[in-house]
C-alpha cells in the first residue's frame, strides 16, 4: 500500500480523518509510523496529499490531511475484456487499475462460460476491493468505472461506435498478420477477447465498426499477461 485512499465517510466535522479496519490496521501494523509523521494520502476521486499522524489509540488511526495536488493523469485507453475466467478476473482489474486505466467494459463471447457472469468476483464489493487495491499500490486516486455488457452483437453494434468515436480502434487476435502498434499518440479502444481469442463472425463483427484485428506476436499469451504487455506496448511513452 503506498497510498491511504480516504473515502468521503473517513472524515470527520472538522475535517480530519479517523480510519478504522484494513486500512488503520495496515498502518499500525505495518508501517509502523510514529505520531507526527505523514503518510501519502488521496481522496477517493480527488486529490493526493500528505496525512500527519496526530493519534493511534487501539485499533483506530486519526490524521490531519492537506490534499493539495491531483492525481496521475488518467490513461488515454478504453479497455474491452470478454469476462475473463474469476479466478483471473481480480488479479486483470488491480493490474489495470495500476496503470491507470479508468474505462473498462466486460462483455460476453462466445467462449466466455455462461457461469463466469454468476461468479461473485463480479460483485460491486469484490470489484472495489481489487480496484483499491490497484489504486493504492500505483498511487492514484481516480476510481476505474467496471460497466458489465451480457450481449456481444447489441454492445459491438449499438454501444461501441460512441463508446470508440475518436479513438484508434484495436482488436487484439492471435493469429493476424497486422502488429500492435507501438508507443501511440491518440487515445486507444482496445478490444480483449477470451483465452482462445474470439472467433471468426465476433472479429468479423469488430471490423465492420472500425477495429484493426492486431497480434501481440507468435506467442499466445494469457489475458492477465497480456493486458499489461498491451498496455506497455501501446503507450511506452508514458512510463
């Protein structure tokens, strides 16, 4: 945790903060500060800053903040994702997180498994938690929005053309001739399909609105491998 993110419930009348839980217990036992010191700070969509530490009593941590600077500049990428399997859907939302992207869609395909969407890593709890988490560890403060899509065809035709308009449209594919591009300047909709990629009227589906199917090379490489490889690859620039 290299950042405390404060919700707006976390402060007081005075405008000071009392942490309790995961994150007080995280501090103490852990960090291991003294009264006096601070600690980076960020409200939950607002800005960073400091917290001094005025008073550890039990399990309870209370500070003083000054949040006086924004956060990281969000990453210019919308990411679409066919649901991947729950056991690697957390670990693909905090690595997301991480490296600052704040749109992500989570769609069906054909070879997503209908169970995967009863899953209760789908949960707007278990969503947040792994979300913060990303957060806390990159230093941000600026929440990703998850918005969950059931019906491939409906989303692709009806939903993606504004959700891509002024974009640079990315289908990632294994098996294409077309390279990922490289270090890119314009804001990115990339498009993410299941293990064993989507198939062929699913692709034939994502060019006719616009997308260049692309191969991250001869390597098949898994979607919480390749999410940050893609991201590395597309904006190399800015790390």
């Amino acid at each position: 945790m290299n950042i405390i993110l404060l919700k707006e419930s976390d402060f007081d009348r005075a405008g000071r903060v009392i942490l309790s839980g995961r994150r007080a217990a995280h501090i103490i036992s852990t960090i291991k500060p003294r009264i006096g010191e601070e600690l980076s700070c960020g409200a939950v969509n607002g800005n960073l800053g400091k917290g001094l530490i005025t008073d550890m009593t039990g399990s309870l941590v209370k500070m003083e903040v000054s949040l006086d600077r924004p956060p990281p500049a969000p990453l210019p990428l919308t990411l679409v994702l066919a649901l991947p399997r729950p056991k690697m859907l957390g670990r693909i939302m905090e690595s997301a997180s991480a490296l600052g992207v704040k749109s992500i869609y989570l769609v069906n395909s054909w070879r997503v498994e209908k169970s995967f969407w009863q899953s209760p890593a789908l949960s707007e709890s278990r969503l947040e938690k792994v979300l913060y988490s990303g957060l806390e560890q990159a230093g941000d403060s600026l929440m990703p929005r998850v918005h969950k899509r059931r019906f491939f065809t409906d989303f692709v035709k009806k939903e993606l053309p504004d959700i891509a308009g002024g974009t640079l449209r990315i289908a990632a594919h294994p098996g294409t001739k077309e390279r990922f591009p490289v270090g890119v300047e314009n804001p990115v909709t990339c498009v993410v399909g299941p293990e064993g990629g989507f198939i062929d009227i699913e692709i034939k589906t994502l060019e006719e609105q616009g997308f260049r199917a692309a191969t991250l090379g001869n390597r098949i490489l898994r979607v919480e491998t390749a999410v940050p490889f893609i991201v590395s690859r597309l904006f190399s620039h800015l790390f």
